[in-house]
C-alpha cells in the first residue's frame, strides 16, 4: 500500500512530477485507434503540461503525425518563476537540460506547434523538434492557453496531480474532447461523478496496473518489485491507483461484462467471503453488497453495492448507476428513512469502504 501513500503525498505536497512512458501512451491509445482509426483525423489536438523538449506525449503524437492524420499538434509547458528559482527544486528535466539557466529572471513556458502544411517531408525526427517561449508561464488557466484550447478539438494531457478538478473544469468549460490521466479516486469526485452517471465522461481503456509506473525525480525511492530504472537511465515508480478518464469512445466500455448467477456465486465463487457471506443486504440502504466486481450476479435485478473498481468494467448498456456513498451523491430516495443522515453503507453497524450503487439494466 505504500504506492498509494506516495501517490496521495505527492498530491498533498503539490509535487507533480509522474511523467507518462511512451509504451503506456501507445497502449492506451492504440485502444481509440482500433475503435475508430479516425479518431484523430483532421484534428487539432493540444497537449497542455507537456514540455515539448521532453514530453512522451509529444514525441508520440509527432511521430504519428501524418499516420493519424493530424491537421494541428500543439505541445505546451508551464515555467516556474525562474526569479525564484533558487529557492525551489528544479525539475528533474531541468536539472540535466544543457540549456537551463539558473541566471535568467525571465518566465516563459514553451511550446511546439506542427501543422500539416508545414510537415511538407512527411517524416517527424522526434529527435530534433524545435520549439520556442510562450509570452507567459505556460499556465493553463492564462488567457494565452486558454486561447489554445479554443482552437483544439482533442485535450490529452497527464495533468498536474495537485490540479486536477481544476484542469478537468477547464477541459469542460471549453466543451472539448479529452485523455487525462488521474487518480482512482478521481471516480468519486463531485466534478467526475454526476458526469459519469450522465454518459458525458468515461475511464479509459486501462487503470491500475494497465498503466505500468511513471519516470520520477531521483529524490522519489525505488520500492517494490515492479520499480527500476529503465535503459535511458530513468527511474519508473509503479502503481496501481492511476486510470484514464475521457470522452472519447473505445471499445472495451461496450463490452458488457460476463457473471454467474447468484447461486453458482454463492457455490463456486473463488472468493471464500462470497461463499461464506453470500450476499448480505447494508444496515441504511435497500441493496445488497458486492464485495468483488466479478461476483455481480447476472440475475439479480435490484440495487447493488460495488466496489470503485467496478468502473474499469461498466458497461453503460448493461447496467444503470444510481449514485455513490463516497461524495453523498446518492438520491434521498434510495436511502432508508431512518438513515437520511448517512452516505455510507453499513453492515452489522460497520461502515463499508466507497461503494457505487447500480442496478441491472432491464433487457
């Protein structure tokens, strides 16, 4: 469990620096290509909080420019106040960057732009893409980056963790299309939730260990048997409460999940707490708890409680969500009159970690 602490404190301290592998970029989003190879034709996509001397996302998307039929690629960073530098860490690109100067007062973020009538080669060196200053910090919430918003249709980004309402209310706020990367628990958000039970927003393809570890600073510890240093000499830090969340359609959210009924759960489940404890109902709500994703019964027609998790395998066509006791975002109907006051579930007077309430959808 110690990864997710590390995760959560680097959250707390506002310190940012996970940066996405390439191999993990690809995989995801092989996933959108496959579903439809037009995903990104004739598109303009912006990568905000990408550095583009040394971003994995714009190395990938330049390097597939004219195979995904890019008509615009836009890659920008934020500068800290260079003024104060001296009193803060420096990133771990800035640190080995031959062309950082502590000296400089200046603050500019950077950005790169390809457009497809200047590709006239058709052929990307991702080795030598040029890019220059911004007139400000790179901010994503200054008038210069929103302006670049306005004129992309498709945001992918791994945004800043201490951030992430705020840049996801950004993204929505310019009514654009959408990859980000965040925390497990970004499912239980006020800001993520209700969009999620509308269908406007959605996970990925992958989440947890989908997403193999992110390059870390050296001050970051290497723990754990999947944590190593790579062959470019990066550190790679693994964990398994990171997932994708977006609005662009992939197939694997239209693949409704295979159960067992409830009996041959109860008869053949491989987990001893189903076999033993069936399926027992919570103290303050009218469902039934579901301890495991793969233990939904397929013939039960009344509300259940599922584990958070149980967003890597919804199906909207298969099942309707009814709310989430983690954020209170459940409807007073659903809730026993004399329990009005609590959001989480219990059982035998012993609250259960964050459940979503859902039901199956009636064929």
């Amino acid at each position: 469990m110690r990864e997710n602490s590390l995760m959560q404190s680097a959250k707390d301290a506002k310190n940012d620096e996970f940066y996405t592998q390439y191999s993990d970029i690809q995989k995801e989003l092989n996933a959108y290509l496959e579903f439809n190879p037009d995903t990104f034709r004739d598109k303009t996509v912006l990568l905000p909080c990408d550095d583009p001397e040394w971003s994995n996302f714009t190395r990938f998307f330049a390097q597939n420019f004219e195979t995904f039929g890019l008509k615009k690629l836009i890659s920008t960073s934020y500068a800290a106040d260079k003024k104060k530098v001296q009193f803060q860490q420096l990133s771990m690109f800035e640190e080995s960057s031959p062309q950082f100067d502590r000296t400089k007062t200046n603050s500019h973020g950077k950005i790169f732009v390809l457009e497809r009538d200047t590709n006239r080669s058709g052929k990307i060196d991702i080795n030598d893409l040029e890019w220059a200053y911004l007139d400000g910090d790179g901010d994503f919430r200054s008038d210069e980056v929103k302006k670049l918003r306005d004129e992309s249709d498709i945001i992918i980004t791994n945004p800043p963790f201490s951030l992430f309402r705020d840049f996801l209310a950004w993204i929505m706020e310019g009514q654009k299309k959408f990859l980000i990367i965040g925390n497990i628990n970004c499912i239980t958000y006020l800001e993520v939730f209700p969009r999620i039970m509308r269908n406007e927003i959605w996970l990925g393809n992958g989440m947890g260990r989908w997403i193999s570890g992110f390059i870390v600073p050296e001050s970051y510890p290497l723990y754990g048997t999947e944590a190593r240093i790579d062959a470019d000499g990066h550190r790679i830090v693994s964990t398994n409460n990171c997932l994708w969340l977006t609005n662009l359609d992939h197939g694997r959210r239209h693949q409704p999940m295979q159960l067992m009924t409830m009996a041959d759960n109860i008869k053949y489940s491989k987990h001893k707490e189903v076999r033993e404890q069936k399926y027992p109902h919570y103290d303050n709500y009218d469902a039934i708890d579901i301890p495991y994703t793969d233990s939904i019964p397929s013939d039960y027609d009344s509300y259940m409680g599922v584990p958070i998790t149980f967003m890597d395998k919804y199906c909207p066509d298969q099942f309707e969500i009814i709310g989430c006791s983690d954020n209170g975002y459940v409807p007073d109907w659903f809730k026993l009159e004399h329990f009005k006051k609590h959001n989480e579930p219990y059982l035998s007077g012993k609250k259960v970690y964050k459940r979503i309430f859902i039901r199956r959808k009636q064929q």
